[in-house]
C-alpha cells in the first residue's frame, strides 16, 4: 500500500466541548516523538485548539490502528474512548478537511482568523521538530494559501461573530438596560479579550479580574474594563449581575456555595457565562433559584444558528474550496514521482559527465570555448531525450496512474547495472 495523507480528529462536532481536553497532547514534543516512533507514520502534523485536537499523517492507511494506540497512550486514555470521538479522514477527504479548516469554514464560529494562526503555528512547530517532511509541508503551505484566497475572495471573515460577542449578545437579549448593570470578566487571556471587545464597542461599564492584579491592569489598559482584586472579588459575587468567566483554572472558580451564598443577599437573578473549557462555573450553580446560566457548549449553539444566516458566503467558500481540491491532489501525486524523476535525471546527467571526460581527454581539447560548446551539446541531448518521458511520467501520476510508476521505477532501476 501507498502512503497517503491521514488525518485523525476529535473536535466540537462529536465531542462536548469539555471532553476534548482528555484527547489533548499535554507535552506535544514528546507526542511528536512517541507518533514518529510508533505509529509508522512518515510525517505528522499535531494541532490543538480549545475546539479540536487532531493529527494529520503521511504513511500507510493501514497504520490507523497504530495511530490510535499510539494516541492513547500519549494522552493516557483507553483505546475504546475514541469510539464516539474519533473522525477520520484519508487522502482527498483529508486535503478537503484542511481547506475546510484553513477556510474557517470548519470552525465553531465559521470564518473566525484564529485557525489559519493555528494553523501556521502547527506546521511551524512540526518542521522545527523535523516531524512533517516533502508531502505535509507542500499540503500545509497550499491549504494556508487557499484559506488566505477563500477568505479574500468571499468575506467570511468579516462579520463573523465570536464566542466572546455572543455571550455578550446574550446577556443583552436577557437582561433588561445591561448598561446599568454591574458586570464582572474573570479572566484576561483571549477569550476575556473577546468579551472585552463587545463589551467596550458597545459601551458598557465593567470590572475585570485575574490572580494577578498587574495582568488585570494591563488588560484593562488594551481591552478596557476596570481592574480589581482577585481574592476580594472572587469570594463575594453579592454585588454581581453578570458575570463571564473565562479562564483555564484546572478547578471550579465559582462554586456551588459562593453563588447560594451571594443569591441569599440579593433580590435579583444573576446571570452567569461561562465560556471556560474545561468549565470553571459549578454546573449545579444552574440549579439556584434566579440563575440564569449559560456554559460554552450553549453559547456556541447560538453561533451556529448565526451563521447558518450567512450560507450564502459559506456556499461560495465551499466552492473556491472544491476549485482547489483537484490542484492540490494533483500537487500531492506529482511529490510522488519528483524522487524518481530527480534520480533520474542524477544518473543520466551522471552517465553524461564520465563520458564527456572520457571524450574529451581522447581528444586532447583544451580550447574553453570548445569544450562549453561540446558540454552544451551533450546537455542539450540528455535534455531533448528524456524531458518528455519524465514529463508524461508526472502527468500520469497526476491523473492517478499509479502502475507507470511501478514500472518506470523498475525501467530506470540503474543499481541494477553492471
Ligand atoms: N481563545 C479562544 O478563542 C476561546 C474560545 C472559546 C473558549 N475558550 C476557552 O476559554 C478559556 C480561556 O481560554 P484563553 O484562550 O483565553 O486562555 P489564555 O489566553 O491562556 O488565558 C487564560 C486565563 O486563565 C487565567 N488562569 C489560568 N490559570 C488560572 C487559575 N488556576 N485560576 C484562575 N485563573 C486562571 C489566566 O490569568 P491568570 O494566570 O492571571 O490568573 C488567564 O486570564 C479556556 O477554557 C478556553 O477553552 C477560548
């Protein structure tokens, strides 16, 4: 069998979002390592965002086995956990599936920028560990550039809303005059800056905290809101009407106990966002009398529902997309034949330089001019002679003959000769 392109995910779409984090990479060096050495793969790719945790490969299709094993084991699960979770897709369906990313069209919130970054980022890291090699950096490079072409060319990227945006939206459709209302952000990473960001444009007051009081000054410097003290803030949310939290805390922040503690001294409700993954926010927080809660699974529902108002845009996406895929796979065939038409053309160009030593030595030429002119010549005929095969050659493999390659590799096996 052929090696091919595999890609291997766990994302949103099977998943719940808090269960992603048991498929992730913890240390992603040692993961590339342990999928080079054990899953027969040639090449691979690893990619990790909050939304999805996937590989893609380039080796035999019937490693997908190992892959899993090795997988598992990396992330120290029980092989049968990817039961439910795993997708997966192999040669073309793989190219479709990365142009499908790079496009934004495969994300929670579809033509968000953050997953073309991502994505640069992975391959980045995957050459700097010698882990990806001809097939999945000529892939990675062309994919980036079609979700670059895609976005361009169709808009996607403008006026999709963020996570951050529609959890703020949300407070707005629920909540009477949000202006008025006190509103607290835990957290001052990106997500918090998405929130930040809609909160700011349109021009409502909040407070802002995380366990460094200079981190949440500096964020209020660049995103907006008002710093305050984490410790004081965190152990008393009685004065809070909204509260979004969105940090990666191992642990629940906010409690079952601070939340009934801080319901008891108020008359009215509170509402709670929680776009954390894992969750930061007590799942039972829902169940106090006047709560209204909201976690990231639910927020990125309502996204979804957004979007499908803008399939116009992801229709045209999709076909730039289905343009492409032809031209990719035609790029991805031709990297099959390039080390046999290199070698190729080594060994004749080898062959070509003893004899013209030879001939030249018998010949006695010293003249520069002349011996150019006779090196020209025997360039030129090499040239004439086998340009046209090795040309037929890659146009054979591009349209899938994959037994011309069987045959032109035992045709020019030149090991074989005397
Ligand atoms: N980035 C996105 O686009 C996106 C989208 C959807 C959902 N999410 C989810 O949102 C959460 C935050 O992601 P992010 O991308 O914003 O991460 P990030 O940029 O790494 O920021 C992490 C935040 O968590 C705080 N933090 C870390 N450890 C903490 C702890 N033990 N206790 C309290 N606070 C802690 C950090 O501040 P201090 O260290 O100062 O406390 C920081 O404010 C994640 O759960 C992620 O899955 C992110």
């Amino acid at each position: 069998m052929t090696s091919e392109v595999i890609n291997a995910r766990v994302t949103f779409r099977k998943s719940p979002i808090h269960m992603l984090e048991r498929f992730t990479f913890r240390d992603i060096d040692s993961a590339y390592e342990s999928f080079l050495k054990h899953s027969g793969l040639q090449e691979c790719v690893l990619l990790q965002t909050c939304n999805r945790v996937e590989l893609f490969g380039f080796g035999n299709g019937e490693n997908l086995e190992r892959i899993k094993k090795t997988w598992a084991s990396v992330s120290g699960l029980e092989e049968n956990a990817f039961k439910e979770n795993l997708e997966i897709s192999q040669g073309v369906d793989a190219y479709q599936h990365l142009l499908k990313l790079t496009s934004g069209l495969d994300s929670l919130v579809v033509g968000e920028e953050q997953i073309l970054g991502q994505i640069k980022e992975s391959i980045n890291a995957a050459r700097q560990m010698r882990a990806s090699g001809n097939a999945l950096n000529t892939l990675f490079d062309k994919a980036i550039r079609v979700g670059a072409r895609v976005r361009q060319a169709t808009g996607i990227s403008k006026g999709s809303i963020s996570i951050g945006s529609m959890a703020v939206k949300l407070a707005e459709d629920n909540i009477d005059d949000l202006k008025s209302k006190k509103i607290l952000l835990i957290g001052t990473g990106e997500a918090a800056s998405l929130v930040a960001k809609s909160l700011k444009k349109r021009g409502i007051d909040f407070d802002v905290t995380s366990r460094t009081f200079e981190r949440s000054k500096s964020f209020a410097e660049t995103a907006g809101g008002n710093p305050v003290r984490f410790e004081n803030t965190i152990a008393n949310f009685k004065l809070v009407d909204v509260l979004f939290v969105a940090t990666i805390a191992p642990y629940f922040l906010v409690t079952y106990d601070r939340i009934k503690e801080a319901m008891e001294s108020r008359k009215n409700g509170m509402m709670i966002m929680d776009l954390s993954n894992p969750r930061t926010v007590d799942e039972n927080v829902a169940t106090i009398k006047k709560i209204k809660m909201m976690n990231l699974d639910q927020i990125a529902e309502m996204v979804d529902k957004n979007m499908r108002t803008r399939m116009g845009v992801v229709s045209a996406a999709e076909k730039i997309i289905n343009e492409e895929i032809p031209v990719m796979e035609a790029a991805m065939k031709r990297l099959e034949v390039e080390p046999i038409v290199k070698n190729v053309f080594k060994e004749i160009d080898q062959a070509r330089i003893k004899e013209l030593k030879k001939a030249l030595q018998m010949l006695g030429e010293k003249d520069e001019q002349k011996i150019r002119i006779i090196d020209q010549l025997t360039q030129a005929i090499v040239e004439d002679i086998i340009s046209v095969p090795m040309n037929n050659l890659r146009k054979a493999s591009e349209q899938g003959d994959s037994e011309i390659l069987k045959t032109v590799t035992k045709l020019f096996d030149y090991k074989t000769k005397e």
